[in-house]
C-alpha cells in the first residue's frame, strides 16, 4: 500500500516547467527522501500534496484515493520556511495551531504538555516567538506539526539551523514517528541524514526523476569494484605486485600498516582478489568501498549541483 502515488505530475510556471510529467510513489510507514539540487522541482512536489497549489496534469492518490481538501487533515507539514508569528507567545500559539487542526482544547492542551516536557522546553511557554534562537522556533513547529498525530509527515529540511545534539534528537523523534505507524517525507541536501534515516528516495534534477529506490540497493548499485586494504609494510613498489587487472587509486604508506584502495576490473570475486592478494601482502584488514549518498548525487546531477552539506 502506498501514502502517496503520483502519476505524471505536470506543473508550468510561465516559461518554466517544475515537475516534467513526475511519477513517484510512496510507500506506506517508511522515510521517504525527496532530493534534488535547488530549482529541481522537490518544494512544487511538496505543494502540491498539501493542496497549496494544483498541477497541471497527473494524478495523486492518497491512501489509494485521489487527494482531496479533506485529507489536509491527516498531513503534517513542515516548510522550510517558518511560518509562527513572531509576536505571540510560544503556548497560545501551539494551542492555536492545534486548534486550526480541529483538535478539542483539553486534548491539545494534554499533548503540548507531553511533547513540551519530552523537549524540556516547559519555560518557552510565556515566551514571544521573537525571543527564540532559529533552532527553538523550529522545535516549536516540529511539536505543533506532529501534535494531530497525522498519518503522512512532510518535513522540508528540518535540521536547518539546529546544532549536532539537538539535530539528533529530531532524527531520533522522526524514526520514533515512523515505528508510530506515519509516513514521512522528508526533504534535505543533508546527505548523511540521508543514509542515517531513509528506507528509500526520489532524486528529481531539472523537473524530472532521474533516480529512486532503496537506499542500500541504490548504494549498491552504483559501488564500482573499489576495496580498501590495510596491509602490513611498506607499499614500495605496490603498482608490481597489485593482482593483474587491478589498480591502486591511492595508498597512504606508514611505518607499520598501510591503506591501499584498490580497484578490479572485471568480475574477479571477493575471495579470488583476497587470494590474489595474499601471495605478496600480509592483510591486516580489507572492506568493500561502497558509495555515500553525497557521491552518488554528484555523479548522477554533476558537480555544478553539489548540496550544500550542513
């Protein structure tokens, strides 16, 4: 069963086309990445499931219907863009959020009180918006995003603006929403929160998709024959005594043990280049390289595309 499924999502601007005929879908209880370089069209994508704008052409069901204005009620939605008013105060406002999400006031009031006391931010209540750093505003938004329990969870990069220890404790909230039973989609350029959280991920460049998948089969997919070698000894003179058909990319040489990457050519398996290897190295440790998420995105969109990493 799929959250979303996206049929041949066409949306124009002027001149300009956003989503070129799109398809994604969107599996039930997972963490799904939407990535892509800015201007790919992932905010578009993001839009118009909650209904902010329409498409052209294509068709989106949600839970297996085409999406309508009442579904707003079971998505949470966090931009990347903040949207509290910076004049009110930190409670009245999450109250009134949750009120706009059709919530009774007790049972608001009972979930702000257990999310504010499971970030320890109980002092923040009284306090105008204006007087929070960047990064307590957005704990503010994420409680109020996820306080209505919505099924569907879309989180537009989440982690700006918030340091290593407090990014952690998103991450681990966003897998604890997911174990929940949600669905989450969650757009980032953070490549290592990538691979940290995501079952799978759509890829758009220019307005089309261009990858998407499991991670670890999308990982695998693109690794090309790379091994690291911790060997003991000096690496003189390794270009002679690397198996035929192998080259050494790069070696770091130590008093006592050395790291070589190694690339095969061909289909020499695992335990043949090991053997291979062997007759004139003593190994100290060896690993198949497999490729980051970062990597994979620069190959496939270019360099000119690099994320901006956080």
């Amino acid at each position: 069963m799929n959250t979303i499924e996206a049929t041949g999502i066409l949306k124009q601007f002027a001149n300009i086309t956003a989503l070129d005929h799109v398809d994604i879908a969107i599996p039930e209880n997972t963490v799904y990445g939407l990535l892509g370089p800015n201007g790919a069209g992932k905010t578009t994508f993001i839009r118009i499931i909650n209904q902010i704008t329409a498409p052209d052409k294509g068709v989106i069901l949600f839970n297996g219907s085409p999406l309508k204005q009442e579904d707003i009620s079971g998505i949470g939605y966090l931009p990347e863009e903040r949207g509290l008013y910076r004049k009110m105060k930190v409670g009245e406002q999450a109250l009134y959020l949750a009120r706009l999400k059709g919530m009774s006031r007790s049972d608001a009031m009972k979930k702000l009180k257990h999310w504010f006391e499971k970030f320890e931010i109980q002092a923040w209540w009284d306090k105008k918006v204006e007087e929070l750093s960047k990064g307590m505003q957005q704990k503010v938004q994420f409680v109020t995003t996820v306080l209505h329990e919505p099924k569907l969870l879309i989180f537009d990069e989440p982690f700006s603006g918030f340091d290593p220890i407090n990014a952690n404790i998103l991450k681990k909230e966003i897998l604890e929403l997911k174990k929940n039973g949600a669905t989450i989609i969650f757009s980032t350029h953070n490549m290592s929160s990538v691979e940290e959280i995501c079952d799978e991920i759509t890829l758009i460049n220019k307005a089309k998709v261009v990858l998407n998948g499991n991670v670890t089969e999308i990982k695998n997919q693109y690794k090309s024959n790379k091994y690291r070698f911790l060997l003991k000894g000096s690496l003189d003179g390794v270009d002679a005594l690397i198996p035929q058909g192998c080259s050494a990319l790069s070696h770091i040489q130590t008093d006592g043990i050395s790291e070589l990457i190694l690339q095969s050519a061909g289909k020499r398996t695992t335990n043949l280049l090991l053997a291979d290897m062997m007759t004139n190295f003593e190994i100290h440790g060896f690993q198949e390289v497999i490729p980051d998420m970062n990597e994979i995105f620069i190959k496939v969109v270019g360099e000119d595309n690099i994320p901006e990493m956080e």
